[in-house]
C-alpha cells in the first residue's frame, strides 16, 4: 500500500504533541510554544545518515532512538531540561514496519526523557533524520564549554571508548559472550541529562564526547583557554571490552573512539566529593586529569607524557 | 583541499549569530535564547532534497535561499515574526564554491527577515538541507488553519501557479522573454511574513500554499469544519504565463501547481477593505471564493461547478 506523507504522520508521529509548553502542537503550518518563567531555551539539532553515523542496515528502532539521544545529549552538557523536539525525516520509501520501528525507537527515548514531539516534516529522499530539541535552563546560570579553570578536576562520566567498541563487534559480527553489553552501547546511547542537570550549579564546563574523548577535550580546552592533563591510567575500565580486545585498542577507543555521549566537565575540586556523593550508580564519574594553564591536552602515563597517533573524528577529513 | 566539519561552520556558517534574543550562538553543543516577554514561540521545521524539492543542478545560492524561504512561510502562516534558525545540512563533499554560494543565498533572505543563525549540523550524506524556524508573535492571538468561518471570504497572495509554471520553464529550458519572472518565482519565492504579520489581527485563518492551492485549500476547510467555494475565474491571472502556456495548464498550475509558498486565508468581509488599503502594490492580494457550511471545496466557473481533474501533490503518493 502507498502511505502518503500526511498518513505517515497520523499514523506514526501525531498524538505525542501533549506537554505543559504546547499550545499548538504537530497538523497546524507551525507549532506554538509557551515560554517558562525565570527559564532560557536551550536547543540543539544533530542529524544522522544511514552508512555515515550508522550502520545501513541498523534497526529501525536503534535510528530513531539515536536520532533523539545525540540531541539529548547535547541538551545534557548545556545542563538543560529536555522539553519538545521536531523532526524531519527523509526516507526512500514508506515502509510500515521501518516506519513503525522507528517511531517506537524514538518515542521510547523520547517518553523517558518527557520530550514531546510538536512537528517536523517527511520527505522522499535518501535516509536522513534529523532532529531539532529543545529545553530550558534556569536563567541564572547554564553550562557551557567555555567555563573551565586552571585547578579543576577533570572528570568524566561513563566508561568512553564502549561505544566504539560496540560498533567495532557489529561490523565484525563478533558474537561472545561480553560484546552484547558493548553492541547495546553503541545502539543505544544514554543521554546523560540528569547528571547534566545535577552539574549546572557543581560543575565550570561541560560537553558531551561525541567525536573522541581527546579530540572534544581539545574543543573544550580552545573554548575556555586552558589546558587539560590527562592521565590515562586513571580512565575507567571496560572488563568487556578488555575481554575483547588488547590494550592498545582499548585505548584507543577509549580516547579516540565516536559515539560515547558521556559528558567530560570540570568541577573544583573542593566539589567533587559533592558531585560523586549520591551520584547515580550506574554511570560512574571519573576524575581522569586536571586543568591547567596553557592550551591543548597532555596525556600522561604514569606521570610521564605519552601520545596516540591517531586523532578525534572529523567526517569530512575523515571521508 | 579537504574542509573539516569545523572548518565549514567557522568559515561558512558562524558570525551570523548574533540578535537580540541570542544569549550563546554557535560554537558551543547547543544554543540558548532568550525568551520574549507577552509572547510564545512559533517553530516550524522544512526539508529540502536534492531531486525532489528543486533539480539537482539549481545553483547553490537558490538552494540556500529556499532552505529558508519555505519555512519562513511557514511562520508568515502563523502571523509570526522570524527571530532565529537552526540548519542541518547533509553533503556529499565540501566544496568551496558551492558552500560559499549556498551561504550567500540563506544569508541573503535571513538578513531580509533579520533572522540569525544560532547553530546546527553540517554532516557528510546525500545532499539534503532542513532548516528549523523560531519566531514570535503576540501572546493575545496567533493564525491557524482552523478559524476559518462560513461567510468568510477567501483570499489568496500573490499569483498561484506562477512557480509550477517557473519549473516547468527550468525543465523544458525555455528562454523566451517571458520565461525569466516565471523562473524567479520558483527559485526564489517570497515568504508572505509582513502580510502574515498584518494578517494575524485580521484574518480568521491562515495557511500558506506549498503543495497546491486546491489541495492545500482542503486541509484549510477539514481543519476549519466548513467547506470553500472557489471562483475559478477569480484567479489572479499570470501575463508571462498566459504567454507560455495554454489555459488548461495555467488553470492546472494555478489551482495544482506546488511551490508558490503564497498564503490562503479567511477574512470577514467588513474587513476586505482594512486589508486592501495600504497593502503592498508587489503582492496582489484577491478574493477567489468564499468559506460556506459544509465540507471540502468545490470550484465554481462562471457561478457552475467546474472540476479539474489533477490533485494535490503528496510526496510519496506522487512518486
């Protein structure tokens, strides 16, 4: 059967437009916001392409999962409350169950997180998502990139590089034991917004690792005019990917691998026994460096300087 | 050269967000805004493909410009006034030229509307643009699809079928004298945003005409319960059209043609005359019909029903 565009949303994308901030959700030219007292809007978009950010033949249910958590995460390093997103999707061809798939992916994420969805569009074409979010912060202080000091902690949440891994035993169809866990890490990213909403007041920076751990820290520390210390023995330990996979790989996922959507941040370090305090165990914090004076990021070893050959991820040098 | 995704936003795309509402532009992993006081947030949220929204050889400066241009009339539906936008542009490879071009023509049109560009996505794919629209309008009342009464008179901007007939031009590569405004008005449609702006106090409903007056005119009356009549010979009539093409076609462009990005709406007729004085002398603005009770449309000839056979278009229903 052909499903035109306007069946494709009744069926699929209509019905999530209830919120506090909608006055006029998905079906009008545009839809309406209210504004919160006392808040800022924070929004974000990130766009996702089939055999770019994924895997072609990924599961539906996994890109529209995705779609929304790289923008969530992002919401998370501003400190951000997640409110409503848009979506545009351009598909080659409206197929049901994908259709069906993807809209269960994406509203999954979308439910926990009380994200409503109040428009958007769907086109022919090649398979793209994008999603636009937004969220408020309150108006006295929101995160940023740029607030790091010479003194703080260098933290970071997660365990990085698990991601990378993941996608590594999808590509190579590895099947143990210990690469399911991994594989769920690649697939299904957490957007860490509670603890993004916890280091408004605590942390001086934050940012969310999408590229490489190495290569957003160099980001952050350009953007707050200081230098970043790390020291690599003290990044946290996958026992799967270490099953999995020798040292040196392991540490370059770690440092170099995509797709982690953990959150680096700088926090005093008179604050962190505040931060980890109470924190949610399940997603470890980790003081792996320092900030110092100067610019760039040093890894050290040990104590010692040591050095990756291979840097962040750029998708176009990288293509 | 090889141009890096950052290199592209520095070069390319930052810089051009700074406006009144904008508390951190590009550059960090979101935005944040500020909110107006006594007003609500209007969002819309369009994709442009390669193929499928414009032929894929179109210059990129029209590309950039109609990135915009079909979401700002989608805010000039709703009575609102452009503040801010996001992009999410998805490219086969990043060359010079055509950024620069594609650049040129958004900055172009966002400058016009004093909209700023607050951040976004650049990422490597088939070359496919979205581009999400924020503006404001008065807490106290915005346009919808959904107001229009039967008694109403029904309106229409501008010349519809012009831009059908302006591709059809581009397609064919007919170059008589009168091929030229023709082809403008497809490469460069004029979001109605000062006529939205005027109409939000007027008009009891509006919408703007992207996929076909008759079609688009439908969902105006399913939103608003009533039904429309139509005066075909009502219809602002195109010299260069009339020149290129035989009545039946400009009759089908006008009534089935997409593109025109004119808007449709509903005025009590005590007010037709408000609306007229003073009116800019570029933008005819004319009654073609009427809203009555009922449903649907129905197109009168002469005071006779009159069909015309073609729909709408719908993107997948089409292809």
């Amino acid at each position: 059967m052909t499903l035109g565009e306007f069946d494709i949303i009744a069926r699929y994308f209509a019905g999530h437009d209830r919120g506090r901030d909608v006055l006029l959700g998905v079906g009008d030219d545009a839809a309406v916001l209210d504004v919160r007292a006392g808040h800022k809007l924070v929004v974000a978009m990130d766009t996702i392409v089939a055999g770019v950010h994924f895997p072609a033949e990924t599961a539906p249910e996994h890109i529209g999962y995705r779609a929304l958590a790289v923008n969530l995460s992002d919401l998370a390093a501003m400190g951000a409350e997640p409110a409503w997103m848009t979506l545009s999707l351009s598909l080659p061809q409206p197929e049901e169950a994908w259709l069906s798939g993807f809209a269960a992916g994406l509203f999954e994420l979308a439910e926990r997180h009380e994200v409503v969805l109040v428009g958007g569009d769907i086109v022919r074409g090649p398979l793209v998502a994008t999603v636009q979010v937004a969220g408020w912060v309150e108006a006295d202080a929101w995160l940023t990139r740029s607030g790091a000091k010479p003194g703080d902690m260098l933290m970071v949440s997660g365990v990085p590089g698990e991601a990378a891994a993941g996608l590594a035993v999808i590509r190579n169809a590895i099947s143990d034991r210990e690469a399911a866990p991994l594989r769920e890490r690649f697939l299904r990213p957490q957007p860490r917004v509670s603890l993004g909403r916890r280091l408004r007041t605590i942390a001086h920076a934050a940012m969310d690792v999408s590229d490489g751990l190495i290569g957003d820290l160099e980001k952050l520390c350009t953007a707050s005019g200081c230098s970043a210390r790390l020291d690599v023995e003290r990044l946290p330990r996958s026992a799967p990917m270490r099953k999995l996979f020798d040292e040196r790989t392991c540490l370059e996922y770690a440092l170099t691998g995509g797709d982690d959507y953990e959150l680096i941040f700088a926090v005093p370090p008179e604050r962190v026994a505040t931060l980890t305090n109470g924190a949610d165990a399940g997603v470890p914090l980790t003081v792996i460096g320092r900030f110092v004076e100067g610019q760039g990021v040093q890894c050290l070893r040990d104590g010692r300087p040591w050095r990756l050959e291979r840097s962040g991820y750029d998708h176009f040098a990288a293509g």
